[in-house]
C-alpha cells in the first residue's frame, strides 16, 4: 500500500474511489472518518465528519462536515438511492477526546461516533470495521482493492485489518 | 462570511495579539530565565476548507499542547501547542528532567506545561484587559499530547462549534538559545468581535 498515492479526505472533504485506489484520513480527533462501500460496484467513499450536525445554511457548502448531511451525500457519490442502503457497508475511525478533563466539555468526539451510529442503524448500513472514541487521535488508509485497513496512533499503536470478506470484496485471479 | 475584517480590523488584532503575547512571552522570561522573542501574530480568518493549512508541523508529529476557554467581554479560546521537541526543552528548564516518551508523560510533566500555559494566558488577558477595560476569565487549561493534525483540528472544531467561520490570531514565541518553537492561537468568537472594535473606536 505505501507507495500507491492515497486519496486524502481533509476536514470536512469528501473522497472516492471505485475498483482500486487508497483512501485515508491523516490525523484525526475528535472528528470521524466516515467510509461507505458497496461491494456491488466495488466503490468506496470517504467522509472527514467534524461535528454532528449541519447549521443552517451551511449544508450545502460542504456536505462532507457534519454527520447528518454527510450519509446522504456518501450516498449520492456511490449512487445509492436510501432504499437500497442496506447494501452497504460502513467503517467508522476517530472521535477520540484528545483534551481530558475539561471543564465545559462540548464531547464532539463523543456525539459525532454516536450521531453517526444512529445514522447507519437507521439506514440498516452494517460497521464491519470501528475504532473509535478513547483518548488518542489516529491516522488511516484503505485500500479500496483488497479491502486492507491500516489504522496508526501516537506511539507503538497500530492496527492492521484485512475486511476483504467484510466489505464483500470479490477475490481476483491471482 | 458574518464577519467583517477590514485591513484596518485585522491590523488592530494583530496588535491587540501583539501586546498580549508580549506580555505572556515576558512571564515565561521571568519563569525560565531564558529571553524568549515573539515572531509577527498572523490572522485567519478561515472557513473549513483552509483550517488544515494552519497546520504548521508535521501533521503526525508529536505535539503537547493546552486549550483554556476563556470567557468574559473578548470570549473564546486559548490555546499552547508545543512540538515535542521544544516541549522538552522547557521540561529541562522548568524541572531539570524530561520524559523518556508518550508512556513516561506523567502528571507532573502535564503540571509544568499547564502551568505555562496558565501563565502565559493570564499575562495574555490582563495586556488586553489593561487596554480595553474588559472583563476576562479563564478557565483552567485541558492537556494533550498526540499527533499535531489530531491535537489542533480538535481545538479547531470545538471552537467552530456554533459558529459558521472560524478567526484565528496566531502567533509563533521562541528563543536563541534552544532549539525550541511554541505557538499561541486565540480564536475569538466571532460573534462578539464588534464590542473589541467598538472600545477601539474603529
């Protein structure tokens, strides 16, 4: 994976990536990386989510930012219609809070993994793949192809997860 | 945008962050007895596409910083990020030792940085209240220690929050003598930002 160019979602963007490619966020807090995949079209999207909800009139800039707006775009870019959600397949990373101990706490971290969780289960969509809240922030890559996840945190924490049988990825010819 | 920041605004932020950034580079003076130099306060004022350029490390490098919410007439955010490097040099400074890594970052290591931060936001919002009159209250820092991009975009987002753009003054503090670089963000709300350019008269 390392040297294939990866497509990065920045804060409150959007990737995609369909058959190949690698997507990834680089270091996320207390925001979520939200992906969808359909293993019908072997497409993934990526959403950088920074807050749980949209503000008036600020949806329609960049959809990508708040949890709310961001599913139904994911779905649009994947060429889903909301009845057939279920197809998918999510993985959720992030929503750490990093700041412990603080006194007038907004827990965004916290209310962006549990807006988006609700989301999915409302749309039916599966999370075969999270590693989310806690204290730490975290960097990631998927490889759209295999279905490879690599997950860094600060330190010696890494974590390496083939979700090609997950994510329903079809096994080439080798 | 919501709000206006005019040439003459934006210069009067950058002054108003000049001279409480003098004042708080002065107390860390005082505390570490080393001369330590302010660089010129930037402006930002940014919506969310930009707020990653203000990433100035390495967006996984390590980084120990602090946020305090600051309330009163000018309320917002505060906030010290150090990179782990220059973090080091001041827990040489302040307490004669250094943590070997992220595992031996114990409580006193966070007390020295938090410490700082308490110091040098105080000095911050007493220089500005000295000349403003305002009323302005702290609240005692937040520590972290993780990667640069995780640490800032989590201040960054929580001071978002509410608010549809985003004002940054930045400011960079460092000394001839270490090799170390510290940077100081305020990031004002941008909905109280007329009563400081109504006491300014401009």
């Amino acid at each position: 994976m390392g040297k294939a160019e990866v497509k990065l979602a920045g804060m409150g963007e959007i990737v995609f990536a369909r058959g190949a490619g690698v997507l990834g966020c680089i270091g996320l807090g207390s925001c979520v990386g939200t992906v969808l995949f359909d293993p019908r079209a072997q497409a993934a999207a990526l959403a950088h989510v920074m807050l749980p909800e949209a503000q008036e009139g600020d949806a329609a800039v960049q959809p990508g930012k708040y949890a709310t707006t961001a599913l139904p775009a994911l779905l649009r870019i994947l060429d889903t219609p909301p009845a057939f959600a279920s197809r998918l397949k999510a993985i959720l990373i992030g929503g750490g809070e990093l700041f412990q101990n603080r006194s007038q706490a907004l827990r965004i971290g916290e209310r962006n993994v549990e807006t988006l969780q609700r989301l999915l289960r409302e749309a039916r969509i599966e999370v075969v793949f999270e590693h989310i809240r806690g204290s730490s922030g975290r960097s990631f890559e998927l490889d759209v192809a295999t279905g490879l996840i690599r997950v860094r945190a600060v330190g010696s924490n890494f974590v390496e997860k083939d979700l090609s049988a997950a994510l329903g990825i079809l096994r080439r010819a080798a | 945008m919501t709000t206006t920041l005019n040439e003459l605004r934006t210069d009067a932020l950058r002054e108003i962050s000049n001279i409480g950034l003098g004042g708080a580079v002065t107390a860390l003076s005082d505390l570490t007895g080393v001369l330590f130099t302010l660089e010129a306060p930037q402006v930002h004022q940014m919506d969310t596409r930009t707020l990653s350029e203000l990433c100035w490390m390495a967006p996984e490098s390590l980084v120990v910083g602090t946020v305090s919410r600051v309330n009163g007439d000018w309320p917002g955010e505060g906030a010290f990020l150090f990179p782990w490097e220059s973090a080091c040099v001041l827990w040489q400074i302040l307490v004669q030792m250094q943590p070997s890594g992220l595992d031996d970052l114990n409580e006193l290591y966070q007390s020295v940085i938090n410490e700082v931060s308490n110091i040098m936001l105080g000095n911050y919002l007493q220089a500005i209240s000295q000349m403003t009159g305002f009323t302005l209250h702290m609240e005692p820092p937040a520590f972290a220690a993780d990667m640069a991009m995780a640490v800032l975009s989590s201040i960054l987002v929580e001071a978002l929050y509410g608010q549809r753009e985003l004002l940054a003054i930045e400011t960079a503090f460092k000394t001839p003598e270490h090799e170390f670089k510290g940077y100081f963000l305020y990031l004002p709300e941008t909905g109280n930002l007329e009563k400081l350019f109504g006491v300014l008269g401009i």
